[in-house]
C-alpha cells in the first residue's frame, strides 16, 4: 500500500482517514463508535462533536473511549479519536434538526480541506440527510445539496 506524502502523524505507521459523523441524529454516531471493534490498516479519525460521541458511547452501555484526537500521539485500542467540530444545538437520536444542517457541511469540509492538505489518506462519510441539510440553508441560500459525493466536487 502506497501512502501520498503527509498522510501519516509523525511515527505513524499507517495512513490517517477521516470519518465525518453524519447526521448527528441519525445512526452516523453509533456506526463511528463501533469502529474500534475490529483493526484497520489505517488510524481512522472521527469528525464530530466530541460530546454528542461521549454521550452516545454511554448510552450504547460500552467500553469505548472518545478522546481528542491527536496526530502526535499514538492511537490506542479501544478509543474512538475526534476531531471536535460544535453542534449548532444538542442532538437527540431520531429527531433531526436544521438547525445542525451547517454542521455536518462543516465536517464534510474539514475532511475536505485535511485530504486536500495530506493530512488525511482519504475521508468517509457516515449518513447524512439531505433534506435537514437543504432546510439548514435556508431559502435565501443558493446552494442545493445533493449529496456528499457531489458536495466534495464543489
């Protein structure tokens, strides 16, 4: 496996891929926690906020750890690394709010602007919905979202 130039943390031996949460009331949160079940070869990176993670670990009754992502110091088994982005307003699972619509653009861009800058291998992308995001917007924004394949080639 080839890895481009700025892809790993000092020491590193495996690429660092960004993984965005999605939709903070959806399932995108649950499915990022349960990366720690198994080993990747690469050191997978969470987007997301740091407490909506926390408090989805706890209610999933787990041992998992979230901790604050840092690319200086080794991953550990077990945890689940973020890299803080702010809820615009607190979650709850199964009820999405426009409000949070600007937030989950804004981790597909950060995820964006780290693998555009090689701090990132690649990024994946957990669920996200279309409609909440659109309504975030807003009318009087241009911008229709379509996706975040389509959002990434903007």
């Amino acid at each position: 496996m080839s890895v481009a130039a700025g892809t790993r943390a000092p020491g590193a031996s495996r690429p660092i891929i960004a993984i965005t949460s999605g939709e903070p009331a959806g399932v995108g949160p649950e499915l990022c926690l349960r990366i720690v079940e198994r080993d990747w070869p690469a050191r997978l990176v969470v987007l997301a906020d740091i407490e909506l993670m926390r408090a989805r670990a706890a209610a999933l009754g787990g041992s998992v750890r979230v901790v604050p992502f840092d690319a200086a110091v080794a991953a550990v088994p077990g945890t689940v690394e973020v890299i803080h982005l702010g809820l615009a307003r607190p979650s709850t699972p199964g009820k999405p709010d426009a409000a949070n619509g600007a937030y989950v653009l804004r981790l597909l861009d950060r995820a964006i602007a780290g693998c555009v800058a090689g701090e990132f291998a690649a990024m994946v992308t957990a669920p996200v919905h279309k409609g909440v995001i659109c309504e975030g917007l807003g009318a009087h924004d241009s911008m229709s979202f379509t996706g975040p394949v389509s959002y990434t080639h903007l």
